[in-house]
C-alpha cells in the first residue's frame, strides 16, 4: 500500500453520507480540520455505559440510570410555563420525566414500554432523558455512548453517523510496528485501536488511546529525524577560525567562557566547520552568557573571511546587542533598525554589501529589501519565537550557504524540546558565568504590601534601582491596565520624579522612552507589565517586585526574576502573592526560592501547567497534538525518539517493509511531507 491509498481519509468531511456544509463546518471547529481523518482522530473525552438496566427504586440519584418502564400517565402543564410530566413506573415504583418543550408523543403513549436513560434526582425525577426508544427494540438505543469535545451548535448525535462512515473508509493497514513491542504492550493494530474508541462494543481499554499516542508521537519524532538529515545533507560552506579576534573579544571580556558556555562554542564550531549548513538551538538560562556565545561564533565566520549578522526581536534588544559589541569587538559592526536613516542607512548598507563592516547586528530591517552582504556566512536570531518562520529565512537567505543560530533565553523543557524543536541541533547553556550573584527570593502576602513599599524605599535610599511588574493577561486586559496605572500613580506619589512607566499598550516611541530612562538611570523604579520580560540588561537593577505572582507561569516568573542579578550588588526577587491563595499553589511559588535552575523550574512548569505557546503567549495546553499528550506521555515519547532514531539508521530511505508502512504512519499525521522534501533534494 503507497501513502496515495489513503486519499479517501483525506477527502473533505462533505463526501460523507449527511454532512453538508454547515455541519462540516461546525464538525472542522470541533475537530480542528475539514476532512475525514480529523474526524476520525478527534477521540471521545470519555463514556457513558448504559447497558446496565436498573429498577426505579435502586436508581442512585445524580447518576446515569437505563429503566425499562411503562409509561403510566400523562400531566399536562396547567399554563404555558410549566413543563409537562410524564409518569411512569416498572415493579419497583413510579418516577417522573420532565420536559419544558416538547416531548416524543409517539413514544411516550399512556401503556408503551419504553427504555430511558439520563440522570435521575433524589426526587426520582429525570429532566429530559438522554435517550428514550421502544422496548421492543433495544438496538436503537446506545450501550456505550461517546462524549466527544464539541461547540456551539454541534450535539453528539450530529457525530455518531459520520464517526461510523469515517471508519468505514480507513483500510487494513500493514502494521508499523516492531512484533515484540506491539505483544509488550497488548497494543493492538492501528485500525482496531480506532475503531474500539469511536465505536466501542465495551468500555475501551487504556491501551488503545496509548496506541495510538505512540502512533502520533513516533511519526513526529521520525519527521523531526527525516528533517535532521535533510539539514546534513544541504550543501554549507566550511568555516574555520584561527581564534585571533576570538581571543582579543575574550581578553576585551575580561573573564573566561564557563564550561557550558565553552561545550556550546565547541557544538557550534564542529557544525561551522562541517561541509553542511548549521541549523542549531542555543538555549540559555537567565544570566547563563548566550550573547558572549553568539557573539565568539560570529567573529569565527568573520576569522574565516565571511560576515554575521544578529537579529534581535526590538530595537532596545538590539542597541544592548551593539553595547556589548561595542566593548569587546575587535572589528568593525554597525546597528541597522528602522531608527537609522539618512546618511548613516546609506553608510551601513554600503558597508554591509562591500563586506567593509564584517558584522551586522539590528531589527528586522535586516530582511528588507535592499539590504545586502558581500558574504553572509552566519546568521544569529535572537529570541527567534518573536520572529515569523519567513523573518529567519529570510535572514539565512541574505548569504550563500549561509549557517543559522537561533537564541532563546527561555530555558525549554526537555519534553517541548523533543515534541517541537527535534529538527534542530540543540546546545544547552546552565549555570552563570563568573560575576553573577544568587538572587534572593522572598514571598509575601498582599496583605504585607506597605512592608514591601518601606523595603523599596530604603533601596532606593541606598541609590538602587527597583522593577515593579504587574500582570496584564489577555483575558482582563482593561482590568489588568488599569491595575498597572494605579500601581504606578500611586509609587510616583510616594516617589515623586523617580517612577517611569512600561507596558504593551503604550505607544511604542513611549514604552521604548520609560525603559532607556530606566537604562540610563533618570528613573529609578519602573513599574511595568512582562515587556521587560527579555532584552532588558539594566546591571544596576538590584531588586524585583512582581505583585500577583501566582497569575504568572514559574518559567516566566524566572525570566522576570533574571531581570536582576546582572550587576555585583546583592540582588532581591520580592514575589507578592494573594492572602488567600491555596497551600498548593504556594508550594509551586516556594520552588523560586529553592532554585535558580530555569531548566528544573521549566520542567516543573510544564508538568503544572502544560507546555503551552511557551515562547509566545498562549500560557497553557501544548498545541499540535491530536491524540498524544507528551506531558503524560513523555514515557512514550522518549520511547518514540529511540525508536526514530534505530530505524532511521537501518533504513534511512523507509524502502523496507516496515519502512514503506512508516511511510503510510507520516501521511496518517500529516509528515509526509518531511520525507518527500528529504528525497526532492
């Protein structure tokens, strides 16, 4: 069987029996995708078993209950606004159905033996039954009823009819699976597993969803290997250094590359040096020097004879970038964003295209058009989650051959890594350089905030400089704005001339202001939202308040932490929470004061929280799963990455048996287009 076999689980959701375009649509909102097979992958939450009869007088209240009755008599409503009763009994007593519209005459006649099922009260009375057929035919009615996750407009009955036609269509499949894993785990085949879930005869069984989770999972992982390989094998230029200008950034630096900070330059250098085009992930901890990292990489492309160039997310990210070229570079480089103009432009892009300034470092102005390089042998993103897939490749498209280091100083945990970043070298720096002190954390009540004011007044007495964060959440944006003003109105009070102000919804010219005034010391407490979240180097910074810190993710609330710590004073995290805040939630805030290991403490934020857009806004749930949650199924991932990894070594090109049946898993989850982009060249 060839992948093109599977067309018909790709056909739009309207090729099925019942489902015309209004439906389809409603159907593709629950389901995330208009055709067949996101139908299919679009499993139960849960199910209702109603098989078991049971007599009135033994029905638990509150509970689903299936009677077999005899419909005893009918109420009527005595005005328009009452509901109609319908009484009806079996040997054991009488019970009531209750309905405030209208109700199946047909059935429930005065004499019919009926069966129900719905939830009765204490009172035995049951308001609308979930199910009512005749007696006489009890296959009409459901034994294990689906509850899928529906919208607005879409009931379960509208899926029943097109769930059974959608399994109709899916073929037996060549297993894709190695025999003796499929027996370890009682699994059993693709088709099965599908169908015990949507259309179960018992009660589905846990190891069917975990089938298919490893299903979801081994195709994604054997993708990210397909995409590894593609990445190998695109032609890239061999660039090695000789350390000259290395050495001088160094002795300009003052102090030597940590451990880890020296394990990523040699990952970076061994890729450089390769004959293939570099698509590596540096990731960094709060603190952990991955600027001093891109930077020595940058001057190894420019030892070989070629430029670099750094994209930053904001201007303010990049004129910090160029402050820190600035004292250690020994060659020329020169700040493009959208605020140079005039002669200044013209002299830097001159400089860019005749190769006299070996590196750039700017906004995205420098994918626009007319920018150009004379050799662009790196490109190094910075915070690339702010930048759009065509702004990086764009970048990378500036230069022949060109290598691409991408930064986050988000530390990612260990399952996002695997789930959406496999396709990528990763280096990981821990640890501080030489110079970085602990950083203090403290918890406090809400309650205790005049304690924390006196503590920030005596901090700027001592001519320290304080962060004030608020939260501003998309749910309660106007809520949360006017909470940031009136924190804000209320310090300048207190400390009049010394409080700025920063957050999302300012003009940009304004925000950008609040926080070099901040910079350059001419404010000395900025209140702010998490737009100082990253790209905010302030060394004299010493102290961080961050007021409701429960309504912020641990991984973020270690981002805003590493806002202080930058400079030799002694530094403070201050974290306000609510008086009544659960002891749980508590406990999640105590981990900030028992580590400074972003890299635990996302690990620990994932497992409460879920993944999440981590490096965007989205703050939980980890999007582009069908079936496999990787944070209950990270057993099954690691399992899946091991499995990738040892069938793509035997069989790089999927041309054996269990190759070609992988080849029908990569088009059943979307990825097939992973090995036709890897044998398209």
């Amino acid at each position: 069987m060839e992948p093109y076999q599977l067309d018909p689980l790709f056909a739009d959701l309207t090729a099925l029996p019942g489902v015309g375009a209004a439906l389809a649509k409603l159907i593709a909102r629950a389901c995330g995708g208009g055709r067949v097979i996101d139908l299919l992958f679009h499993l139960p939450d849960s199910y209702v078993d109603r098989r078991k009869r049971s007599l009135i007088s033994q029905a638990l209240p509150n509970t689903v209950v299936t009677l077999e009755v005899v419909v005893s008599r009918i109420e009527p409503p005595s005005s328009p606004r009452q509901p109609i009763r319908v009484v009806v009994s079996d040997e054991s007593g009488f019970a009531e159905l209750v309905f405030f519209r209208a109700y199946p005459q047909a059935r429930l006649r005065v004499g019919a033996k009926v069966l129900i099922s719905g939830k009765m009260d204490d009172r035995r009375q049951m308001v609308h039954p979930d199910h009512i057929a005749d007696a006489g035919r009890p296959d009409s009615f459901p034994g294990i009823e689906q509850v899928w996750p529906l919208t607005a407009g879409l009931f379960a009955w509208h899926l029943r009819k097109p769930v059974a036609a959608s399994l109709q269509r899916l073929p037996e499949l060549p297993e894709w699976h190695d025999a003796a894993l499929m027996k370890r785990e009682k699994w059993p085949g693709f088709r099965a597993a599908l169908q015990g879930l949507q259309a179960p005869a018992e009660l589905p069984d846990a190891a069917l969803r975990r089938r298919l989770a490893y299903d979801e999972l081994l195709a994604g992982q054997v993708a990210f290997g397909l995409m590894r390989k593609r990445n190998r094998l695109r032609p890239g230029r061999v660039v090695i250094g000789d350390n000259r200008l290395r050495n001088a950034a160094l002795a300009a630096f003052g102090f030597e590359p940590t451990e880890a900070q020296r394990q990523a330059l040699a990952e970076i250098d061994a890729d450089l040096a390769a004959p293939h085009r570099m698509m590596r992930l540096l990731q960094g901890d709060v603190g952990s020097g991955k600027t001093l990292v891109a930077i020595l990489a940058m001057l190894r492309a420019v030892e070989a004879g070629g430029q670099a160039a750094l994209m930053a997310p904001t201007e303010l990210l990049a004129r910090q970038h160029a402050r820190t070229l600035e004292r250690i570079c020994p060659v020329p480089f020169a700040l493009l964003t959208s605020s140079v103009t005039g002669r200044e432009r013209a002299r830097v892009l001159e400089g860019f295209a005749d190769g006299t300034i070996p590196i750039a470092v700017g906004t995205h102005a420098l994918v626009q058009e007319g920018v150009a390089f004379a050799d662009l042998a790196l490109a190094v993103i910075d915070e690339q989650h702010r930048f759009g897939v065509n702004q990086r490749l764009l970048l990378g498209a500036k230069g022949e051959l060109t290598d691409v280091l991408v930064m986050t100083a988000t530390p990612i945990p260990r399952t996002m890594l695997l789930t959406q970043w496999g396709e990528m070298q990763i280096s990981r720096l821990s640890g501080k350089p030489a110079g970085r002190q602990k950083i203090r954390t403290t918890t406090h009540r809400l309650s205790s905030l005049a304690d924390v004011v006196a503590a920030v007044a005596r901090a700027l007495e001592r001519g320290e400089m304080v962060y004030w964060v608020c939260p501003l959440v998309a749910e309660s944006e106007t809520l949360d704005l006017a909470a940031v003003e009136e924190r804000y109105a209320s310090l300048a009070v207190q400390f009049p001339g010394r409080v700025g102000l920063a957050h999302g919804r300012q003009d940009m010219a304004v925000r950008e202001q609040a926080l070099a005034d901040f910079a350059a010391g001419r404010t000395r407490l900025l209140v702010a939202t998490t737009v100082i979240e990253v790209g905010v180097d302030v060394p004299e910074a010493s102290v961080m308040v961050i007021e409701q810190a429960e309504r912020f993710g641990l991984a973020q609330l270690h981002q805003l932490r590493g806002r202080v710590g930058r400079g030799a004073a002694q530094s403070f995290c201050l974290l306000l929470y609510d008086d009544n805040l659960p002891q749980s939630a508590r406990k999640r805030l105590n981990l900030l004061r028992e580590t400074e290991d972003g890299f635990v403490i996302a690990d620990e934020d994932f497992r409460l929280r879920g993944g999440g857009d981590l490096l965007g806004t989205k703050q939980s749930g980890l999007p582009g799963w069908r079936i496999a949650d990787p944070e209950t199924d990270e057993p099954l991932l690691h399992m899946a990455g091991r499995d990738a990894e040892a069938l793509l070594s035997r069989d790089a090109d999927l041309t054996t048996d269990r190759g070609r049946a992988i080849r029908l898993l990569l088009r059943l989850f979307d990825k097939l287009d992973a090995f036709r982009t890897l044998n398209s060249g």
